[in-house]
C-alpha cells in the first residue's frame, strides 16, 4: 500500500490551515487529524537512554506521604499541557536537578517537592525541536540541531520534511502565557500523534524556561508505571532571595 506523502504545497496548506484554526472553539482531535496529514511520511529521529538515567521533577504540594502525589496527576487534577490533553496526565520530568526549578517557577512561601527517578528500562523518546531555529529563539548556547542525533539527519530530509520539522519545533517549545493556554491544543495534538502506539516511552525536547540549555521529558503513564522507580523525595520551602530551605 503506497503512502501519500504530503508535497510542498499541501504542507504549506496545511500549516496554513493550522495556524490560522479557531482555537478557542477547535477540539484537538480536530486539530490532530490535519497533524497526522501534515506529518505523513515524516521520518523521526528517536533516542534510546539505556536504565539508570536519573529525571528530576518537582511539585508544590504538602509534605507528600505517598507516591502517588509527586508522580504524575490523576485524571480528574490534570490540566492541559504542552504535550497533554486535560484530563489525560502525562509525567513531566527534566534531566538536570535545577531545571524543574525554572519550569515550576515557585513563588515565595511555597513547599515544594524536588523528586528523582530512574528508569529501570531502555527508554525510546522520539527527539523534538532541536533546531538551529530554536537555538535562536530560545537564544540557546547549545547548537541544538546537533544533539541526540547524527550530523546529517537534516541533510536528509527533503524540502517538504524540513518545512514539517520547523512547524513541529517552532510549536513545541512555544512560549504560551496562562492567557493563552489555548495554544497547548496544538501542542498537544502534536504529542499525541508523535508518542502514539507502544515504541516510545515519551518525548524529549529543550527546555523553554532555561533558554534551551538543558531538555525536559514527557513520559508515558503506562512507561512510569512500569519502568520508573522513585529514588529520593527532597522537600523544600521557597523563601524569599537567600535560597531553598530543608524542610
């Protein structure tokens, strides 16, 4: 069975159509639907981290007595996101301690919980929005198109499959306000598709907060439920400049 592969032309329809779609009204199925036209024939350039790695991941919340209240949220607590419906909770994570930090942007008096995991299998994360575009918007000191993959990954894409892979990255690290949580129905529909099926354990990609200089995760429920195990649980207090307090 031949695959219809989206030319130039219809890729930019596409985007255009995207971008220009109602979002205030727009479900993200819909919006899902043209992505998965979009994306036909789209080759992805995945990672493999073997078990061991440690993911750090933080919570305001009370002094946590079960696990169940620093993993991810349950259904009916989950929000939408940037790689997640609401009311379908994924768990956010960050490789590098200080980056949940940046991204939970704590206010003075709250009592966070710092936790790290590691997993206890080989974790496949499809690779997303390391660009040298995004390195220039995120102003980034890493070379983001060179890192978790070949030199020549992008060399192979045709002039359609790099239209793809610019809309892809540019949304994916997106700066969206609490006014415009809106925009998380393209992100999400994007994630949806991109972890879709059992090959991927999540999604990995740069981290808005931090200007690009370290990545975040997106797993699965279904891999951290069996491939996750909690290590440690710090819990702090956020005080005013002097720096976290143990609590």
């Amino acid at each position: 069975m031949s695959i219809d592969v989206p030319n130039k032309e219809k890729v930019l329809q596409l985007i255009s159509e995207i971008e220009a779609i109602d979002l205030r009204t727009a479900t993200v199925d819909q919006i899902q639907d043209l992505i998965r036209v979009l994306i036909t024939g789209f080759p992805t350039s995945a990672i493999k981290i073997f078990p061991g790695q440690y993911i750090h991941r933080t919570r305001v919340c009370e002094k946590p007595v079960n696990i169940c209240q620093v993993t991810y949220p349950p259904p009916n607590a989950a929000p939408m996101g940037r790689a997640n419906e609401q009311g379908k909770p994924r768990f956010y994570g960050s490789i590098g301690r200080g980056v949940p930090f940046f991204e939970l942007n704590p206010q003075v008096g709250d009592k966070i919980a710092l936790t790290t995991w590691k997993n206890t299998e080989d974790m496949l994360l499809n690779r997303v929005a390391f660009t040298k575009e995004n390195s220039v918007s995120l102003e980034s000191k890493r070379e983001l198109e060179n890192i978790y993959t070949s030199s020549d990954f992008l060399e192979k894409l045709s002039e359609s499959q790099l239209l793809v892979n610019s809309f892809l990255a540019k949304w994916l690290v997106k700066k969206i306000s609490q006014d415009e949580t809106n925009y998380y129905k393209v992100t999400a529909a994007m994630s949806n598709i991109l972890m879709a099926g059992e090959v991927f354990a999540g999604l990995v990609y740069p981290t808005v907060k931090m200007f690009g200089n370290a990545d975040n995760l997106v797993l699965a429920p279904t891999f951290v439920d069996k491939s996750l195990q909690l290590v440690s649980i710090e819990y702090h207090c956020c005080p005013d400049k002097s720096g976290f307090k143990n609590l």
